[in-house]
C-alpha cells in the first residue's frame, strides 16, 4: 500500500485498533483554536461506543491500520 495520509482520510473508512476492535470513521472534526485534525470514530460491533482521536493517532500504525476492501 503507498503512504496513507491525512488528505486520505474520508468518513466510512475502516480501521483496525491494536486490540482487534474495529473503528468506522464518521466524521473529520477541526476544533476552534486547534491546528490538528481530529476523527470521530463508531465501533463497528457497537455503534453506541464512539470516540475521537487525532489524526495523527490515526496514521500511528502502531495503533491503528486502515482495513482495506
């Protein structure tokens, strides 16, 4: 796979968190006064269970890796 990056990142991608959970993306949120990017994220076997991490966390491929199709 090329080099994923932040411009990459689209709502109803798939990652994959270290512990086997897997996170959907719903939303790119900028928050007021912040330079980074954060993402919401939905857990796939539990749409109530939600959480937001930054863009960064995301591309971390020690925590996360994009589920490919």
């Amino acid at each position: 796979m090329a080099k994923f990056s932040a411009q990459d990142i689209v709502p109803g991608q798939r990652f994959e968190q270290r512990q086997g959970f897997i996170w959907r993306v719903a939303r790119l949120i900028h928050f007021p006064g912040e330079d980074a990017m954060h993402v919401q994220l939905i857990n796939e076997r539990d749409s109530s269970s939600t959480k937001t991490v930054s863009v960064s966390a995301l591309l971390d491929r020690n925590l996360f890796k994009l589920v490919e199709k």
